[in-house]
C-alpha cells in the first residue's frame, strides 16, 4: 500500500476512533461524495455468487472477470494486509435529462447517462486520495489504497456489506433515497477503522419490472444476469460482431444501456449531480445516429477525449451506430448515413452496414 501525499488543512482535531466513521461520512460529503460506509475486508456471499455466474460462462469475453484468482472477492489477496474497505458513492446523473424521450425517438443514439460527461475514474480517485489524506491525518501510521473500477474489485459487494444499500434484483445496488445512478469507489486500509452494519434488507418485493423490460432477455432470473445478451455488454465488451438476432432488439442503444434502472421504481429518488464533468458533452445526450455515425475518426477521438465511450473505439463505435440505424425509421439522411459508410474499410463495420442496409430493403 502507499501512504496518501495530502493532508487535510480544514480540522487537525483528532476524534475518537469511535467517532471516525461519522467524520468520514462528513468528510466524503464535503469532497463530493453521496455517502460512505466501512466493512471488512471480505465480500461474504458475493465471492460465492461470482464464481458460480463465471461457472456457467455468462461473463462472455470478459476475461478479466475470470482472472487474478480469488483478488475479485478477497481484499487481502489483492492488497495485502487490509482488514477494512470504506465504500463511497457519488452520483452521475444529468439534469436536466430525459432518457425516455430519447429511447422513444429511434433517429436519437441513446448512450448510457453515465458517459454523457467526462470520466469519472481521474475525479473520484483525487478525491478518494484526499479522503484518506484527511483519515491518516485523524490516525497516522495505516496505509490507504484507492480504487475507482481500475482493479478487480467486488465493488458493490463491499457496498451493500458497508451499509450502502441493497443488491436488487437487475444486480445494481440500490440506495433506498438515491436510486442507483451513481459511481461506486473504494479505499482499502489496514486502519482499525469501527464497521457500520451491511444492509440486509432486500425491497425489491415482488416487483420484477427490470427483469421484464430487457430489450435482450438478458435476465435469466433475478440477480443472475447472461452478460453474452446485455446491450451493455454488446455495445462496449464485445469487440467482434454483434449476434444478429439480437441486432432488432437493441433498438437505438449504442453505448451502453439503462433499461434496468430507468424503470426501478427507486430511482424515483434518484437525485441529479452537482457535478460539472458529468453534464453532457458535444450533444451526447441529444444527438441523431446519423450524425453521429459521420464522425471520422479524429473527430472521434478529439470528441471522446476524456469520456468512457473512448473504450469501444472507433471500429465499434461505427458498428453500434450501424445496428442503431438499421432500427431507424427509413428516412434519406438514415439511408445516406449507411451508403457513406458501405465501403468502409473494416469487415466488421461493413457487414453491419450492409445488415442495416437490408433492414431498410437496400
């Protein structure tokens, strides 16, 4: 582990150890953070449900979801020494949006909410390190370890086991008055930090609207999703091509999708961010398929600069906007779009051109 570089200036009061989890509650939420909670260093029956769902192969081409040996569920094999992981969340939805609006109007590319704005992983990490800068200046001597989706950690887990909320049923955690549009970030310590208690209660009762809505039939029951049919897995994981039979079902989604948490009755109280980064950039939020499927290249690369949606890459970029256009209603500029780019010099992009070409009877 390394020791944090910054300090806390604001309070050199040292508190009770007893009294810290309330400090750093405090202190999360000062640096922008929705909230926080401390657990220990063991991701209890999560570790158990992971390795059955690798089991049965439903990671697809995610790899990495298979690799490091037990460091996914064990803290202390991946960061030796850890006994406590504080939890924190920090929320990303825009406002204000309209997601539905966008999902209904097929011309419209819907891109996940979460990378409208700039990535998050640079903000959450400063911040993370000045949380544990403000721990070790309240109880020096600990070593502190952040992370924000950069290692094979079992993120929401340690969340709900940290008192943060509930797995629900389409596998997000879900915060009783925020919903479950937010980021999750962790700091592993071996401080001796007290625990807060895990969330045990489940309220998801009888209401199974994410498993029902999937546009890909991805749920095979609650908490146990086939990642091989999820939007999200196909528009930003899978680097070949897109099955066939699910290219009608995806609709206008082209990076990532939201289903799931759009109907959940909780997110309801899901609040907007105050987050100037995570607004959208370059009309993300509102922009046509075709239009985004003309980008070129570095138009590409300088309009993703700093975004999550740099992780497909370009090849694939043009390959979800060409499913997206052949769901399209059949207008000139839809057509026009996909006749540019029949030619194109990649096999992948070219075949799902040429599948949504068809669609519109080309």
């Amino acid at each position: 582990m390394s020791q944090p570089s910054q300090h806390s200036k604001t309070d050199t009061r040292t508190p009770s150890l007893e009294a810290l989890p309330d400090r750093i509650r405090a202190w999360a939420k000062e640096l922008g953070f929705a909230d926080a909670g401390i657990t220990r260093a063991d991701t209890g029956p999560h570790a158990e449900r992971l390795q059955q769902w690798l089991k049965a192969g439903y990671h697809g081409d995610m790899a990495y979801m298979a690799d490091h040996g037990d460091k996914r569920y064990t803290p202390d094999s991946l960061v030796p020494g850890t006994t406590r992981v504080i939890s924190v969340r920090l929320e990303y939805l825009p406002a204000p949006d309209n997601p539905k609006q966008v999902l209904t109007n097929r011309d419209q590319a819907y891109i996940t909410r979460y990378a409208l704005g700039r990535d998050y992983h640079k903000l959450m990490r400063k911040r993370l390190a000045t949380l544990a800068a403000r721990i070790d200046n309240a109880i020096s001597g600990f070593d502190y370890r952040a992370f924000v989706d950069s290692a094979p950690v079992l993120e929401r887990g340690l969340a709900q086991r940290a008192g943060l909320g509930w797995i629900g049923k389409n596998n997000m955690l879900i915060h009783p008055k925020a919903g479950s549009f937010f980021f999750l970030g962790e700091i592993f310590t071996n401080a001796p930090l007290p625990l807060d208690a895990p969330f045990e209660s489940q309220h998801c009762g009888s209401c199974s609207a994410c498993l029902e809505v999937c546009p890909t039939n991805a749920f095979v029951g609650p908490h146990l999703l086939d990642a091989r049919r999820c939007i999200s897995y196909l528009t930003i994981e899978l680097k070949g091509s897109i099955p066939e039979e699910l290219r009608p079902m995806m609709g206008n989604r082209v990076f990532g999708c939201d289903d799931c948490q759009l109907v959940c009755p909780w997110n309801k109280f899901s609040k907007p961010t105050m987050e100037d980064d995570f607004q959208p950039r370059h009309r993300l939020d509102n922009a046509s398929l075709a239009e985004l499927f003309l980008w070129t290249e570095s138009e590409f690369l300088k309009r993703t600069e700093g975004s999550a949606i740099r992780r497909t890459g370009y090849e694939n970029w043009l390959r979800n906007l060409a499913v997206g256009l052949g769901n399209a209603p059949t207008t000139i500029p839809v057509v026009e779009a996909l006749k540019a780019r029949a030619e194109h010099p990649s096999e992948l992009v070219r075949e799902h051109v040429a599948w949504a070409l068809q669609q519109h009877g080309l």
